[in-house]
C-alpha cells in the first residue's frame, strides 16, 4: 500500500546510504544494502546482530546456517518464518557491518539503531513476543549484561515477552555444549510460545 506508513519506512531504510563511507573502509570495501524485513501485522519480533556476507548477497535476512539453526530453535518452517504478516526480522543493524584486516565479522554501527530502531519498533504495533537473539539485540531489549547470564535466566525474561537466545552462530557451538539446558529446557518452551503466538487470531 503506497500510504502504509510502515512500507514508507521499509523504502526509507533500504535507500540508507549512512554508512557508505565507513563500509568502503572496511577489508570487504562493500556498499550498503540494508536488509529491511517487517510489516505492521507481525506479532513475533526477531532481533538479531547484522546481516553476514550471505545476507548481504541475498538481501534475505538469515540465508545462511545461522539461520537454518536459528529456524530449528523456533520450530517455525521457512514459509513461516518469514511470513510478513506475522514476523518481523529487525536486526540491530540493516547491512552486513564487513569484516576487518583479520576476516572478523565487525559489530553492527550504533549509528543504525540510533536511526532506525525507535520508528520500526513504533511501527509494530502487534508484536507480542522478542527473540533478542546475540548481545547487541540483548543490550537494546534487556539492558547491559551478559548473554550467558541472561540466557540462563530466560524464564524471567519470556515471562515479559522477551526471550533472550545466544547467536546461533556455529562460533556458538561449544557454548551450547556447555549450557546443555538450552536445548532439554529453553528450546521446547520456546517452541510451544510461539506455537501458541503464531496460531492466536487477531
């Protein structure tokens, strides 16, 4: 709809060309692409990091086994998952940051939530349910604090609507070896909630 205000947003944010300068800077020398995915209707809330590499080549949030593991938490299909009218992807950063002289991923720009972050949250009147996936999405939803401690106090957390997931980064792996709670206990609660979210009418 050309008078969605929401829509408006989403071509505002896929035209942001703020962090040209500091992208052509990077080992990657990329250019922005920022990966807008939200509409109104969502109900669940995905906020992650930043777009990788494969993100940045598909201009699809989560193509990548980040994502395949990410979808295996959630119980949702990829038809679910991303369903417009029920879940919105919000990272804390729209474009893939790059990497630096050593191939690490860099963390996603401040400047991009400070921007962006306040007008897509507004925009999403519906939402019910945050998966702050990684510390950056932590920090914004949560507060300053550690992934692992409040991962492990998820159900506190859950209990305000707001699910605290490490990064499903395969970097993460030896940390879902050592927390094995985090698939017997978190994982299957949090399946049946958004069961539950995305079957409720509204």
């Amino acid at each position: 709809m050309q008078d969605d205000p929401a829509s408006e947003l989403v071509a505002q944010i896929r035209a942001c060309r703020l962090c040209a300068d500091r992208f052509a800077q990077t080992a990657t020398a990329h250019a922005p692409r920022p990966v807008a995915w939200f509409a109104p209707g969502a109900r669940l809330l995905i906020a992650g990091q930043a777009p990788g590499a494969r993100v940045h080549a598909s201009g699809r949030p989560f193509t990548d086994p980040s994502g395949d593991r990410l979808r295996d938490w959630t119980g949702l299909s990829a038809d679910d998952f991303y369903d417009l009218s029920r879940v919105a992807i919000v990272p804390m950063a729209f474009c893939f940051p790059g990497y630096d002289a050593k191939g690490a991923d860099l963390p996603p720009p401040p400047i991009c939530a400070r921007t962006w972050r306040a007008r897509v949250l507004a925009s999403l009147p519906k939402v019910r349910m945050v998966l702050a996936v990684g510390g950056a999405a932590q920090n914004w939803h949560l507060g300053p604090g550690s992934v692992t401690a409040r991962v492990t106090d998820w159900r506190s957390h859950a209990a305000r609507g707001i699910w605290p997931l490490p990064h499903p980064s395969w970097r993460n792996t030896a940390w879902l070896r050592r927390n094995p709670w985090f698939e017997t206990d978190l994982l299957p609660d949090l399946r049946r909630a958004i069961r539950s979210l995305m079957e409720t009418v509204q």
